[in-house]
C-alpha cells in the first residue's frame, strides 16, 4: 500500500481526525452568497409580475439559481433557449412562483456546501502553514519553500506556462520545493455517489497523468475516502473510493491535508 495513503487511512481512524480537520475546513465559515439590493429588487419585479420568462432569467443572473432543475445549465448557457421552449420555462417559472418571494431569495443567497468550498478553504488553510506566498515573479527566482499567490486559474496558468501543465481545471495548490514543484487539488469528500464520486474520479484521473521530470502532482483528500465502507463488507463488495485508494502506486500521492507538512518535510529530503 502506498504509504501516504496507509498513513491518512490511519489518521482518519484515529482520535480527534475530525476535529483537526475544521482547522482545514472550518464549516462555520460557509456564509451565506451576498444578494444586492438592486439584485433583490429586481427579483421581486419579475415575481410580481408573474412572467416566467422575465424571473427565470433575471434568476440566472445570479451564482445559486433557488431551485435545482435540470435545463438551468442549458439556459445558463444559451439565454435564447428561454424563447425556444416555452413549455419548460412554463414548468420551472410555475414552480417558482409556487415557492413565493422569500423562498426564491432564501434559496438564491444560500451558502456552498462545504464539500463545494474545499478548494478555497483549504488555500487559505495552506497560507497559514507558515511558508512565504509569493507573487509569480518572485516565486520563479525562489529556492526553499513557497507556495504560489493566487486563485485557482492564476495557479492553473502559471503551471500551464511555466510546467507543461495540460489539465483544463483550475489548481487549489502550487508548490515549490528548492527545484521541485508540487500542484494539488484538493476535495472533501462527504457522501458516496453522485458529485462526490465525480470529484473523485477527476482526482484520480488528475494524479495519474504525467509532467516534466520536476513536477509533482498530489491529491489532498479528506473525509469518507479513507473508511471502508460496512455495507460493502457485509454485501461482499469492493469498496468503491476506499479499494482504489488503497491499490494506488507508490508514485501516486493521495493523502491527508493533516499530513501535507510531513510530505514537504519528506520532498525537502529526497534527492530527487
């Protein structure tokens, strides 16, 4: 067993896990999205209106539409799809207008998920670790321990331009160790099954790819992951995130964000 995956298994199966783990992920910090007044009050317009083309689409103005529907996507990307089918913007503007004005605007300002937040969360965990965060420029001409200033798509340009970086999404992590550079992302997994899996296929699949000699990619993975699962014990079933973590390659880092110290630590020392 890889042992970066062998250490967070024993880790999460150990005393005060999770109470080390708010320090990365303090869910208190899931605020609620602002709504402006000006946002607000022309989400009231439209509702008293009673135009369900009007409020769907002042509605996706917005970063949280209040209700999940599948076409919401389609529309968000093509508002002219509003005109060409009446029929489903009849059904989903109804459905609104059923749940009144003060439902509409709970639902447009509620918060992210935690597991949605764990990108950002974990960043601004990672700048308190104590190592410089450094501009692009300066990051460059570093030689010890830094990580790189920015939001996911600056971190994710800078390895595209700078390390022969070919992933489309964005970075919750760059690195460097003296020559050595680390990209990460990072995901807190809460549940089994639909996005949760996803995330975590597109981290496995974001570890398994190759760079130059120099670059390190990891996957910082918290929560479920490293527990089997008792149904799948007793049904006599492989474990789905627990089996492939376990069954990883020594070369493949998954872990722990509690661990991400001893993993510099370990890089600061290899000779590689």
């Amino acid at each position: 067993m890889n042992k970066w995956v062998k250490k967070s298994i024993k880790l999460a199966n150990s005393r005060g896990y999770l109470d080390k783990l708010t320090n990365v992920y303090p869910i208190n910090l899931a605020l609620a999205r602002d709504i402006s007044l000006a946002e607000g009050e022309r989400i009231k317009k439209a509702f008293r209106k009673k135009n369900c083309k009007e409020l769907i689409s002042v509605l996706l103005n917005l970063e949280r539409f209040p209700v999940d529907d599948p076409y919401i996507g389609f529309f968000r990307k093509d508002r002219k799809a509003l005109g060409r089918n009446p029929k489903t913007v009849r059904r989903i503007g109804q459905r609104l207008i059923k749940m009144g004005i003060n439902e509409i605007l709970i639902g447009v300002s509620r918060a992210k998920t935690p597991s949605r937040q764990a990108g950002q969360l974990f960043k601004k965990w990672t700048h308190k670790l104590r190592y410089p965060v450094l501009s692009k420029n300066d990051f460059l001409s570093y030689r010890k321990i830094a990580l790189l200033e920015g939001g996911d798509k600056a971190l994710k340009n800078f390895a595209t331009e700078e390390l022969g970086y070919t992933g489309q999404k964005g970075l919750d992590m760059v690195l460097r160790i003296g020559n050595k550079f680390v990209i990460g992302e990072a995901k807190l997994i809460t549940t089994s099954g639909g996005t949760q899996d996803k995330s975590f296929r597109e981290s496995m699949y974001f570890i398994k790819q190759k760079d130059r000699r120099n670059v390190i990619r990891i996957a910082i993975l918290d929560g479920m992951v490293w527990l089997v699962s008792r149904e799948a014990i007793l049904k006599k079933k492989k474990p789905n995130l627990y089996e492939t973590v376990v069954n990883l390659s020594k070369d493949e880092i998954v872990l722990s964000a509690l661990l991400l110290k001893d993993l510099i630590k370990s890089l600061q020392g290899s000779k590689n």
